[in-house]
C-alpha cells in the first residue's frame, strides 16, 4: 500500500488546489493509507490550515510525484527492449488518466495503480498502435499528457463542486430533520421556546445536588441565603420561562436572555454563591431549619438576632414570615414568625432556661414612609427617640404578653389585617411597609433577649423615586434609603466596625440594637421570582445579597485589610465635627451614599437629603402644632377669667389691658414662629420636588 503514495512521503511540498480556484504550494504532514489520501498544512495570513485531499488531485497537480515504478509491465508479458518498455508505460499512465472521463464520479477503485486491473491490459495497446519512428512521436506524446493533465484537472474541479453540492444538500436535511423533530416535542406556540431550549440543555449537563434535611446547620454570624418560588398561575398562563436554576445546595444560576446586534439570541449565565440555596420545592419548616432556628438559642445567651426577608413584591416573603396563602387566608401557623415562637416556649422548658423564669413578649409594628406605626393598637402612630444613654426608644409601642404559640398567632393576624398594602405591576396586593415582629425575653423586667423577624417592602418599589405622584416618591425614597442602611449595618456587624450608620433610616434606628454588640447575630432570606420577566428584579436582589455576603466569606482577608475599601472604612474620620453635632442623622446618610457611590448618584443622595429634611421638618411642625393647640386652650381659659373680670363694675381697666396685651403678644409670638416653621416646610417640599425631577439613578454593576 505505501507504494500506490509514489513518492510523497511527510515533509514534501506539493501543489494544491483551494475550493476558490487558487493554487498554491503546502507541506504534506501524514499519509492516510486507509482512504488513499494526504493531509497537508500551510500557513495563510499568520494562521496554521490545513486540509486532507485525495492522492488522485495531488497526482493531477504534482505528475513528479506519481508512483512511476508501480507502472512497469506485467510478469506475464516478456520483457521487451527498452524503447518499448518506455512506449508501454506511457500507455498505461493514459489508461490510468482517461478512467475518470467515462464516468465523472469515479470509485475509488478508479483510482488505484495499474496492476489491479491486469486482465484487460493486454487488449488496451491494440487501439493504439506505436508509430514507426520513436522520434517523431515525441510531440504526440506531449501532447496526449497535456489533454490528459487538462482532463484530469477538470474532473478535480467538477468533482470537488459536486462534494460540496452533497455535503450542503446533507446538511440542510439535517436540520430540517432536527426542526422537525423538535417541533414535535414542544408547542411552538411558547413566546420563548428557542430559550426554553437552550436553558434546557444548559441544565442538561449539570450535576445536582440540592439541600436535604441531612445535611450539616452551620453557624453563621451573618448568614445570606437564597429561596426559589415555584412559578405561580399568572406566569404559566402567560406560558413565562423558568430562568432560575439551583444546582446545588449554596449555587444559583441565572440564565439572562440576550441578543446580539445581528438579532442573535443567546444566554448569559450568572454564577451566585450563598450559604444555602432553597430550590421551588422547599418548604417553609425546611428554610426556617436553616436560617431561623439557630438563632433562637441567641436570644436566651443574652444576645440579639435579626432575620430579614428580601427580594421583590410577589416573590415570596410574606409567604415565608408569615404562612401559607389559601386565597386571601393566610395560615400564620406555617410560617417563619410563629415556628420560631414554637421554638421559643419549647426551649423554654429546658432545665437550664426555666430556671431563669423569663417572660415573654410581642411586639408588631409597621414602617410606612419613615413613620412608625403600632400594629396592636389600631395602628397608633410612635415616635422614635434616643435616650440619654444613646438607646433608641420607640415611644408608646404596646408588648404584648403570650404564654403560648396560639398567642403569638392571633398577634400575627390582628398585625397582618392593618398593614398598609397597595398595588403594583409586580403584585396586586403589595407590601408597601416593612413589617417588623419581635420577641422579647425579660427577666424581672430587664431584656435579656430580642429576636426581630422583619418582612421588607418589595425592593422595586425603591425605583419608584421619580414619580409624578409625591406620596409614592417618598415611599421609594424611604424604601430606597433603608434597604442600603441595612445592607451598610450588616456589613459594620461582619466587620465590626467603630461605627455603624444606623441613623441613616428608621428601619436601622429601630433595630440599632440588634447591630451593636458581640453577640448579634443575623440572618437575611432573598426571595426571587423564577419567571423571564422578572429576570431584572432577580439579579439586583441576588447582588444586593450578594454585596451583603461577599464582606463574610474570607474573615482573614478582613482582617489582613485586603477586601475592604480604606477610603470608605475612614470617611467617618474625615467628616467635618460641626456636620456631626448639626444632624447625626444627615452624617450617616452622606455615610451611606458614599460607600455606594456605584448605586447612588448625585442627584440621588441630593434627593435623600431632600426627603430626610422634609421629614424631619414635618415632625417638627406637628410637634410644634400640637404644642400651639394646648397653649390656645390655656389662652382660652385667661382670655375667659378676663372677660368675667369685665362683668364687674369697678374692674380694674389697666389691669385688663395689661394681661390682654401679654396674652395676644404670646399669642402672635408663638404663631408667628409656627407659620415661620410651616413657610420653610412648604419650601422644603418645592426643593423635595425639584430633586426627585433631576434624580438620574445608576444602575448597579453586575458582580
């Protein structure tokens, strides 16, 4: 067989030919003796090609290189002189070149050496005589291997063509086979199904291995963890896509659908890692045996514990605090708030607790638009105040004592039944308040412990800061405001950091004390949407979390300095001392905006400090109205004793209009001050309403 390769061996440069016409040089680098070809290789504009052609080609371009010696006479015919012996092998080279013309496609057979096909060799030489002179037969001969090397040429040419016609006609059968077939398998009445597919095979080739009640609780400080819902009715009757996948018991992945500018569709799969990650069939017990539960021992060790749930309106969380939904009931005994009042009452008739004889209490309050309302007192409104001691004191919120779970359920309904909801694009009835539900130990009166359950506001609701509608812009403004001072306290918390910017919104003032001290400890639960068209939504509440994790994953890293931004760790340090003793509270919103300068632009922050003076100036102003309104009802009472004064006959009449003159000097004092007061209130709503007109917010970066 290495015979029918003549005189090509590997390292030779030999002629080809390209499918465009161009003929150029290449070297020969292996010699497939199964199929009788050649692989050959050159370099084209700095790049390594290659290509494997048959050897009949390569014999049509390089005839120098044909196997010549294969080609002598047959061990049956006499070895005849040498003159004739040159004549004979000419004949056989044109028997070998004409084959192909009488069949286009010739067989590979066609093209093999002349000593396959000895039994009609000696009848071939008959149609063509040799001419009586070897001299002028020389031009004939010429001749003859010029046509045949033009024919040869041709054939290659046509036959090449015809291989590409074939190798194109196959391939479009191909994939009109594989549309066909796939258009069986799936309704193409799907919006989406060419990214239906492509997730599908993506999750193909992943190896899952989600949580299970087997494996290990492990203690965290700060612990962020992700819940997948399940798809609910109005997005299977809109037929959306799940484009969330949990392959593994702390990884989510999101499958982001994009387009190229050629209108190209493909997927951008994003890699999130937590500490656990709860697929759409977990349930509540399952989330709350992971997160929840190992903080109830904290609050019996004397410590604060804090957890959150996040993530966007519908996306969950009211169903993960609060209970299952049947309709418009809600079942409060399957959810997060009382299976960790369950947990409470059983640890506290363990030996080593009930000797402490603590007693428990509820609280529930909402937080609407910075104002904090009493949800077991038929929504009163509170105050949040700071004592001497830097303590934060919410004023007039009501405790509720409760022997058992029973308690703190009917507590959860009366709470659940006033919480302030509206609609949205994202839920019909949306939480527009962060719910915050807490358990308090006390022993002789004293806290020993305090376990704070929060239910946020949906976070789209935080880009509603542009809107025409001024109640609605201050609801995202405070929602906006204190979803980022959480996020910056729980990272002073991972850090322990000298300073925390729990000022910056009432959501953080209320639970200060949950983000001070060693034995805090916190838990964050986000809450996602599976759907495609909340795909957005999703990925900022999966960073959010992110930014929250990313602080506690490498504690020597912390320490060692490397993760942490130096110029924002010292901004406190670089704060002007008069800005402090003017307005903690405006300190730490600067704070706040500067350690995210990446989602808070200028406008921004200048609309923040808008809405946080605007508030401050209201409280003041109703504090200051109601101070007026009891000084009017003593006016009322001296304004009285003086007319009586007058029914006398002999009333003293400079008397009288000494004390009436104090009287209306008061009066126009304190009034003139109050409408003072309400003049800048009025411009502090004008400026309120010219920031929120040029807000240009930055969208976050992908992690």
């Amino acid at each position: 067989m290495a015979s029918a390769f003549g005189k090509l061996v590997v390292g030779t440069y030999v002629e080809i030919k390209r499918s465009d016409g161009r003929i150029h040089q290449a070297m020969v680098t292996s010699l497939n003796e199964d199929n009788e070809s050649v692989t050959v290789e050159w370099i084209e504009n700095g790049d390594t090609k290659g290509k494997e052609i048959d050897l009949e080609s390569i014999f049509a371009l390089n005839p120098d290189v044909a196997p010549d010696e294969e080609i002598a006479p047959s061990p049956e015919t006499p070895p005849p002189p040498t003159p004739t012996c040159v004549k004979v092998n000419k004949i056989a080279k044109n028997r070998r070149t004409i084959a192909p013309t009488k069949n286009d496609t010739p067989s590979r057979d066609n093209r093999v050496i002349p000593t396959r096909a000895r039994p009609p060799q000696p009848q071939q030489p008959e149609p063509a005589p040799p001419p009586p002179s070897q001299q002028p037969a020389q031009p004939t001969q010429a001749q003859t291997q010029q046509q045949l090397q033009n024919a040869r040429r041709k054939s290659n040419c046509v036959k090449e063509v015809e291989k590409l016609q074939e190798k194109r006609e196959r391939r479009r059968l191909q994939q009109q086979e594989l549309r066909e077939k796939r258009a069986q398998e799936v309704d193409t009445t799907i919006p989406n199904y060419e990214i239906m597919y492509m997730i599908r095979d993506f999750r193909a080739s992943l190896d899952y291995r989600p949580l299970t009640t087997a494996d290990l609780i492990e203690e965290h400080r700060i612990c962020v963890c992700v819940r997948k819902r399940p798809l609910n009715k109005k997005e299977l009757a809109m037929k959306d896509l799940d484009v969330i996948t949990i392959p593994s018991k702390d990884v989510v992945m999101v499958h982001e659908p994009k387009q190229k500018v050629d209108l190209t569709r493909y997927l951008e799969n994003q890699t999130f890692r937590f500490d656990y990650a709860f697929d759409d069939s977990t349930t509540n017990e399952m989330v709350y045996r992971f997160t929840a539960r190992p903080l109830v021992e904290t609050i019996f060790e004397r410590g604060m514990a804090t957890c959150f749930a996040y993530g966007q309106t519908g996306s969950g969380k009211t169903h993960t605090m609060g209970g299952d939904f049947s309709g418009k009931n809600q079942d409060c005994s399957k959810g997060i708030y009382a299976l960790a009042a369950r947990d409470v009452f059983l640890m506290l008739k363990k030996p080593n607790y009930k000797k402490l004889d603590l007693q428990v209490y509820a609280t529930f309050f909402e937080i609407y638009s910075g104002k904090v309302f009493d949800l077991l007192n038929r929504k009163a409104k509170l105050r949040v105040l700071e004592d001497g001691k830097q303590q934060v004191q919410v004023v007039g919120l009501q405790e509720k004592e409760v022997k058992c779970t029973e308690d703190v359920l009917k507590l959860i309904e009366v709470g659940n039944s006033c919480r302030t909801s509206g609609q949205t694009s994202a839920n019909a009835h949306s939480s527009r308040s962060h719910a915050v539900f807490q358990i308090i130990l006390r022993r002789k009166g004293k806290m020993h412990g305090k376990f704070s359950l929060i239910d946020l506001a949906g976070n789209e609701r935080g880009a509603d800061t542009s809107s025409a509608d001024r109640q609605t812009r201050l609801e995202g403004a405070e929602i906006n405001k204190s979803l980022l001072a959480l996020k910056e306290c729980i990272r002073a918390l991972g850090r322990n950091k000298p300073h925390t910017p729990f000022r910056a919104s009432k959501l953080t003032q209320v639970l200060r004390d949950s983000f001070i001290g060693e034995n805090s400890r916190t838990c964050m639960i986000a809450t996602i949407s599976p759907g495609m068209t909340s795909c957005e939504n999703t990925l900022n509440t999966l960073r959010y979390a992110n930014r929250v994790k990313e602080l506690t994953v490498d504690p020597n890293q912390v320490m060692e300095g490397g993760r942490p931004n130096i110029h924002t760790v010292n901004q406190l340090d670089l704060l002007d001392e008069e800005w402090l003793s003017i307005s903690p509270q405006r300190d730490d919103l600067k704070l706040l905006c500067e350690q995210n300068e990446e989602e808070v632009s200028p406008q921004l922050f200048t609309f923040h400090e808008a809405v946080s003076q605007l508030v401050e100036m209201e409280e003041q102003v109703l504090e200051d109205h109601r101070a007026v309104f009891q000084e009017s009802i003593r006016w009322l009472e001296d304004e009285k004793v003086l007319l009586e004064m007058t029914e006398e006959v002999d009333y003293d009449v400079e008397s009288y209009a000494t004390q009436l003159e104090q009287i209306l000097d008061q009066k126009i004092e304190i009034l003139t001050e109050l409408r003072d007061k309400v003049k800048s209130f009025r411009s502090a709503l004008q400026e309120e309403e010219q920031a929120s007109k040029q807000i240009n917010p930055k969208r976050p970066r992908a992690l």
